[in-house]
C-alpha cells in the first residue's frame, strides 16, 4: 500500500493545523512542515517556532513530522540543516521545487533545478551529514543511549522537486546526481515552476522519471479522492507513496478513508468515504482543537482569525455555502466565533 504524506502548505499547514489534524483525522504516514529558510543569515525564527508548535505531542509523536529546508547553496543549506539537527530531528526534507517568485529569484526552489554545481554540492553535504551521523552512531552504541541520542541517530535526508522551472530538462540532468546522493526518497511533483500549481501534469515525464529514478519515489500533485490513489497504486506499482496537499486541506478525511482501504488493497469496492454529517461533526472537532491552540499561540484577535479562517479557504466545496460565507464575511473574533456557534447545530441535522 501507498504511505500518504501530508504535502507542506505555506500558511495552511502550520504546527497547530498538523496537530489537530493528527488528533482528529489521522491516516497520515508524515507531516510534511512548510520550508524554513534563511532570514538576515540565521533560520528564521518564526518557522522555527512553528515546528516547536508540535513537540510534546504525544497522539502527534504517533506519525512523524519532517521539517523541511529551501536554501540557494551548501552555505544557507548547512546553517539551517544543523539548526534542525540540533534541535533532535532525523529526517530532514531538501526543496527543489517552491515556484514562488519570491524564491526562485533568489535561486531557491524550483529556481535551483538548473544549478547543477549547486545541488552537487549540497548533495555532497548531505552525504558528509549522513555519513558522519551513521559514524557517530556507531562509536556511541554502547554509551549512555539517551543523553547521546539526538546526536547519535542517524540523519535522513529526502528531496521535493519539480521536473524543472523552464524545462523537463533539468530534473532530467540532475537525476544521475541524485541518484549517487543517499537520499531516502525524492517526491516529485511534475509540473514546471513556471507553471506554479496550475495546467497540466506531465505524465509522460514522470513515467521516465520513475523508470530512471534509484530511490524510492513519491508522487504528489492534483490528488482528491481515495478512487486516484488506488489508480496510483495500479499503474505505478514501484510507487513508494502520494503526497497530498490541497486535496487533504480540502477533504482532511481523505487519508483515513483510504487507510480504510489498505487491508483490502484497493481490490475490493467497499464504502470507505465517511458520511456527510460525521464529516462536517468531526471538521468542527478539529477546527475546535485548531482555534483552542491558536488561542493559546497568537496573540490579539486579528492573528488568531486569520489563522483560523484560513482553514476553511480550501473547504468551500465540502462545507454548507451558507457556513462558508458566514466565516469568510467575519471581520472580528468575536463575528467569527458566532458564525461557527450558529452552524453547530446545523452540523447535526445536515
Ligand atoms: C499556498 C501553498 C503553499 C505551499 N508551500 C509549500 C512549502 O512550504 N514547501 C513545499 O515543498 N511545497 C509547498 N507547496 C506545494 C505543495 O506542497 C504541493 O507540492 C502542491 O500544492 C501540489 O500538490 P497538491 O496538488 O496535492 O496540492 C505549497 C503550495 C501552496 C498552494
């Protein structure tokens, strides 16, 4: 069966939304967490505090959380990956395909697939980091296992990538780097940065991709419904995994349904989807979860709104449209919270 991996979502997924949604919804084999990045030559402290949102978690601790890097060189690569060893993780997620302006203009991103020398030497990095990890957990074996145990454990390291930001081209010419590199799998989202999150996916680059790629590979990019999953897994029998990201925010049931599925392989027809009404019960459950922690992490009632309202933004078609636009039109906490009061009940009787 396909792992399903929660996509990384800039201003959706945050520490407090995989949380909640761990807790309420489930099914998820990893969080991915939205990228952190350099900011006046340190790791930007606000990402870093979104990635504390979730430490202590014990129903979070059930399913993993991998922080990921965007960085231009080996030297933004180095600061930031050791920022996230020292802070205990062992998996960490390069990328290689953030379309944003924003960072490809500073040659992050998809804007780094067409540096070649670049991404050879942060390849080299992650060998040296790995490698060293892997030493060091050997010479420490028969220490005091807990006190060493954030330095001793091995580091793994992943990468998110498109085919190109012009180009298939470029995936193409950086795969016999990656294929050398000791990744731990690569997700491969195929569209072009030029192309951000819209128009067509490029199938036909992905199949030469999958034959050609050496480490486990994932496939993320316009899945919706648990039917699209199983055809993933049909045609692509190598597939290690789907990562979902505007499909999950849009349906956060999505990888427990399929879930659901597993023991049966997919074979079997059964009726997995969850009912209109326990849908919409267990949405405000976790909204519930979301806005109690949002309370507790942001101060002032503008930051926690928009927290908040921004996730029901990608709800729209799975909601009640007279609960959607009440949410959307509340301009004040207080406007908000009476618009999710007024629905209770409308939840039940749905
Ligand atoms: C608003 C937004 C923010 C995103 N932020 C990130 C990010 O921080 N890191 C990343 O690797 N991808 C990011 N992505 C890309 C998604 O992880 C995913 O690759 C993309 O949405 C395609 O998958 P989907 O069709 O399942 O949504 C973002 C996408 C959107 C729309």
């Amino acid at each position: 069966m396909l792992k399903i991996l929660f996509a990384p979502l800039q201003g959706y997924t945050t520490g407090i939304y995989r949380k909640a949604h761990a807790e309420i919804f489930g099914g998820v084999d990893a969080y991915y967490a939205p990228f952190l990045r350099i900011e006046n030559g340190k790791p930007r402290e606000k990402d870093l505090r979104d990635l504390n949102a979730c430490e202590g978690n014990a129903q979070f601790k059930k399913t993993r959380e991998i922080p990921q890097i965007i960085a231009n060189s080996v030297n933004e690569f180095k600061i930031l990956a050791d920022a996230l060893i020292a802070k205990g993780y062992t998996e960490i997620d390069f990328n290689m395909g953030c379309p944003f302006p924003m960072q490809v203009n500073r040659h992050r991103g998809a804007g780094l697939l067409n540096d070649g020398q670049a991404v050879q030497e942060i390849m080299g990095e992650i060998a040296k980091l790995s490698s060293a990890a892997n030493e060091t957990a050997q010479a420490n074996a028969n220490e005091t296992a807990q006190a060493n145990a954030k330095r001793t454990a091995p580091i793994k390291f992943s990468v998110k990538m498109r085919l190109g930001q012009e180009s298939p081209d470029e995936a193409f010419a950086l795969l016999p780097i990656l294929n050398e590199a000791p990744l731990a799998q690569i997700t491969l989202h195929p569209r072009l940065g030029k192309q951000q999150y819209k128009g067509a996916i490029d199938f036909k680059s992905f199949e030469k991709f999958y034959e050609e790629c050496r480490h486990p590979l994932v496939y993320n990019g316009d899945i919706t419904t648990v039917p699209q999953i199983c055809e993933m897994e049909r045609r692509y029998p190598k597939l290690a995994g789907v990562m979902i990201g505007r499909g999950m925010l849009a349906r956060p049931s999505l990888a427990a349904e399929y879930q659901k599925l597993r023991d049966t392989n997919c074979a079997v027809s059964l009726n997995h989807t969850i009912a209109p009404q326990d849908f919409l019960g267990k949405l405000l459950q976790m909204h519930q979860v979301l806005f109690d922690n949002a309370s507790k992490t942001y101060q002032g009632d503008s930051q926690i709104l928009s927290h908040v309202q921004s996730f029901w933004e990608y709800l729209e078609p799975n909601v009640p449209k007279k609960l959607f636009k009440r949410i959307k039109k509340a301009g004040k906490l207080s406007e908000y919270q009476n618009a999710i009061i007024e629905i209770m009940p409308q939840s039940s009787s749905k």
